[in-house]
C-alpha cells in the first residue's frame, strides 16, 4: 500500500511516521499470529504487552548508552583495526537506515 494514502487515513505525517516507528520497533522484538483461525489467515498480528515494549526499549537505550560511553573511550580501549571495522560498521548502517526510511516514506510497510 502507498504511504500517501495510509497518512490521509491517519490523519497527518507525524502520526504515520509515529505509528511507523511504534510498529517497526514492536515488529523487531515480537509480532506473533492472530488468536483465531481467521485473525491468522487474514493476517492480523497480535502485539506482546506494552509493559514488555517499554521493558525492551529500556534495555535499547541502556545499550545505546553504553555505546556512547564505549565511543569517548575508544581511543584507549580499541586497537586501530577495531576501530576500522566500527567506521565500517557505521558507514554501513547509515545508509541502510536512510533507504529504509525512505522506503517507508513511499509505501507502508513495517
């Protein structure tokens, strides 16, 4: 489906783009079969509670901490080839990220 015509739907950019993010980030940990034999040939999905949701998030943000703090030591801690990899780590990760979102900005697709 296009993502112009889901955002007439949901009324605007920022909540397409919010509902985006919610449901990437939900889909990335946990999306699991409807309950019914319908829910699952239709392909309705059935989310994990929030309160997990909000659990594993928290957990992503300790981590990107973690990684914030590791990037002010790396030049003590990281030999040169394992900062090498990191750059390409990043280098590759960029993009990727980019293309994604605009991918999502063309069609729904979580």
């Amino acid at each position: 489906m296009q993502a112009a015509k889901v955002v007439g739907r949901v009324g605007g950019w920022s909540n397409y783009l919010l509902m985006m993010a919610r449901g990437i980030f939900q889909s990335f940990w946990a999306v699991l079969y409807g309950k019914t034999p319908l829910e699952v040939a239709q392909g309705v999905p059935r989310f994990l509670p929030d309160q997990v949701y909000l659990l594993l998030g928290g957990v992503c943000l300790t981590a990107a901490g973690g990684m914030l703090r590791l990037s002010f030591r790396r030049r003590v801690e990281f030999t040169e080839t394992q900062l090498f990899v990191i750059w390409i780590l990043c280098a590759t990760i960029g993009p990727v990220g980019l293309s994604f979102f605009a991918f999502i900005l063309k069609y729904f697709q979580m």
